[in-house]
C-alpha cells in the first residue's frame, strides 16, 4: 500500500481535462467492466468497484488523489481514464422559505434547473430528467421549452451530488438528520422518456453502500406514458405520482396532451396493474388547481369515481403563474371545496404549499434558457406522434 494522499502530495491532477467518459452514473457491473476494460484483474474488479463506489456515493469525492485506500498508481490510471466531474452550478437561488433553486451547467453548454425543498422532518430534492421536454402540457412551463436532450445517468445522478455538496451532507449524516431525505421527479422533462437513464441514477440512489435513500422515499412523476408505467414498477420500484389534472378525455387532451394518444380509461388500467399498488405504497394523484376549467364540484366528484379502487391520495396544486401562461390559479375556497369532496370519499387530499415562488422554482416554473429556435406546439405535438 502506497502512503495515504493528501491534499499536499496529490500525484493526480485536480481537474480532468473535457472529453473523457464520467465513472459517476454507471451501474455497479458498467464499472466492472470498464475497470476490467482498464486493465483491473477480474478477480480484483469487484472490489475495487466497491471501494470507488464508497468514495463516490458515501464520501462524496471529487478528486482521484483522495481515494486513499487505492494505490497510487491505480488512481493515477483512473484519473487518465475517467472524470468525475458533476454537473456546474451556473447560479443558485434561495427563497425567502429556504427553498434553493440550483441553476445546472452539463455538458454542451446546455443548463437544467433542480430545487431543494426543506421541511420540518425531511428535505426533499426535485431533479430534472431532461432539458426541454417533447410533450407540451399547457400549463407547465418547461411544456414552452422544446426537448433539447435527455440526460444522462451521471448527469441525473449528478444533481443529488451537487445539492448535497452544496447541504455539506456527507459521510455519516443520521438518516433521521438527513437534510436530503427524498428526491421527486418533477423537475423538467418527462421521466419516462428517459426511462433508462432514470432508471439508472435512481439505482445508483438507492444503493445502500452509497446515498442510500430507500425506494420509498423516490417519487416518479409522469403525465402519463402508459406502456412504461409495468416497468416503473418492475424495475424501479419507486413510489409514483401521476399528473392526472383533469376527469374528461376532453379537458385532459388539451391540458396533457399525451392523453390523445393514452386516455384516461388506458392509463387507469395501466394503475390499476402497478405492480406494487397497495395501501402502504398508495400512487399520487397531481391535481393542478385551474380556475374555470377543471376545478368544479362535478370534476371532483368524477375524479373520485374513476380512481375508485386505486389505493391512492391526491395531491392539488395550486396553479404556479409563469410569465405568459394561460391560465389562473383557482381560488382557496375553490381549492378547500374540491378537496372536501375527495376528502369525504376517503382519499388524503393534501393542498402542495407553493414553495420558492419569488424565485420562479415552484411546481411548473421550471425552465432553463438554452432554448433553440422555438417550433409551434403543434409542430413538437406532431413529432411526438400526439
Ligand atoms: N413530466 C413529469 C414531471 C415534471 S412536472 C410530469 O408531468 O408529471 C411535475 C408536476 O408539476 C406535474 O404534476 C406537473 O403537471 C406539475 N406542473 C406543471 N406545471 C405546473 C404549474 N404551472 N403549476 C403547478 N403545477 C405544475
Ligand atoms: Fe413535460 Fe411534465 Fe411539463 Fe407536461 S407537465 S410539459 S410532461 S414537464
């Protein structure tokens, strides 16, 4: 064993030039194989992975020459090979309530928004899937910022890193204590457009030798990409949350447009097979809250009929304005009144308290300024086959 690293005898250099493939967002057998692909015995490959997973996800390294349970020479090699780089923070945003809003640099210049939540017994992070997204909900912000890429693995992965850089929460933080205790996927895109990548980091986020947060404490947001949803389930595992904001096909298409190519019956079947529903692991219901157009009695009344025999809860959501949107947040009565009725039918219905609004990082506010050349809604709308 080669003596330990420190800051003052560091061999490797502290910043990787651009270029190289990022070691953070593989899987534990990807790193296998690229460690074997380097050169790493088999029979060692195992072991080393663990060790460079503890530095990666529990440690929370940036620097090769820290990992000092590796020799020198292996670190040095790494370092040649592989970069772990995170995502850049361009600027970071704190509301009055404590909500930060991290505007996010990745690679090819492109920027995607994450925001860390705090509450009384846990803080919650809500991470990007992608830059843009393809499908054009007429509510939602990032719905006016057409899809510029998917991101990937490392770069979802990425955002946890750099929020718990930023909370100084490594190593050893209690879990009881933990700043960052849950991380929704509600921040831009659509997670099952992504389904791979997503699938990946969340892995890599659940992973107990490292940020071990347990599946019970991610939630998956989706408007509703049906043949996906089995799979969630199968291969995730994590809780889900369905933007589901309206009781007709009729209001549902021109709210959620996804809903024209799977209607509200296809994807309350595709809830009704999830294949962990229960009443401990019950599926969450996002409601936007619009007045005029989806906020009556009748629409509550409809909403609970059709979830009936869906272990769930609903969440409303007060509508968050953004500059040019279309519509109105429902009044507060209004609001109470709706959730009466599901509240009487025997569903949780929480109100989601608008958090970080005078810096644009509540629920729907979210989007990043590398925009290209806008197309049409009708336009995105087509190439999405909707
Ligand atoms: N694409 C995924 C996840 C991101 S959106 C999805 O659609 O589910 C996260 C949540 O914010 C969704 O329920 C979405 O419908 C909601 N939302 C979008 N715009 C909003 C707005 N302006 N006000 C309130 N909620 C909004
Ligand atoms: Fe995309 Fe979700 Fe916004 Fe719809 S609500 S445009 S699916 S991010």
């Amino acid at each position: 064993m080669s003596a330990p690293i420190t800051p003052d005898n560091l061999t490797v250099p502290r910043k990787e030039p651009a270029g190289k493939p990022s070691l953070i967002g593989l899987s534990r057998d990807a790193m296998r194989e690229a460690l074997i692909g380097m050169g790493t015995p088999e029979k060692q490959a195992k072991m080393r992975v663990g060790q460079i997973w503890h530095w990666l996800y529990f440690r929370g390294v940036t620097d090769f020459g820290l990992m000092t349970n590796l020799s020198k020479g292996f670190r040095a090699e790494l370092a040649e090979v592989f970069t772990l780089a995170r995502p850049e923070i361009v600027t970071k945003q704190v509301s009055k309530d404590g909500t930060r809003k991290y505007l996010l640099r990745i690679a090819g210049g492109h920027e995607v928004e994450v925001v860390y939540i705090p509450e009384k017994n846990r803080g919650t992070l809500c991470v990007s899937s992608q830059v843009g997204c393809t499908l054009t909900c007429s509510f939602c912000h990032t719905g006016t910022q057409k899809l510029v890429r998917n991101l990937t693995a490392g770069e979802i992965v990425g955002q946890i890193l750099v929020a718990r850089d930023d909370l100084n929460e490594w190593e050893n933080t209690p879990f009881d204590k933990r700043l960052l205790s849950n991380i929704v996927f509600m921040g831009m895109g659509e997670p099952l457009y992504n389904f791979d990548n997503v699938r990946d980091a969340i892995k890599i986020a659940m992973d107990p030798e490292g940020i071990s947060i347990s599946r019970r404490r991610i939630t998956l947001s989706t408007s509703g990409v049906v043949p996906e949803i089995a799979k969630t389930g199968d291969e995730i595992g994590c809780l889900l949350a369905i933007s589901f904001h309206a009781t007709t096909d009729e209001v549902r298409n021109t709210l959620v447009p996804i809903n024209k190519r799977w209607n509200i019956d296809a994807l309350l079947d595709a809830l009704r097979n999830y294949p962990r529903l229960s009443n401990s692991e019950r599926i969450t219901f996002e409601y936007v809250m619009l007045k005029g157009v989806n906020d009556s009695d009748e629409d509550a009344r409809r909403l609970v009929e059709l979830i009936a025999g869906i272990p769930a809860k609903i969440n409303l959501i007060p509508f968050n304005p953004w500059p040019g949107s279309p519509y109105e947040r429902s009044d507060w009565k209004r609001i109470e009144a709706f959730g009466d009725i599901v509240n009487a039918a025997g569903y949780a219905s929480p109100v989601r308290r608008p958090r970080g609004e005078d810096i644009m990082a509540a629920c729907g506010q979210l989007k990043s300024d590398t925009e290209r050349a806008r197309k049409s809604r009708k336009q995105i709308a087509e190439e999405a086959g909707l």
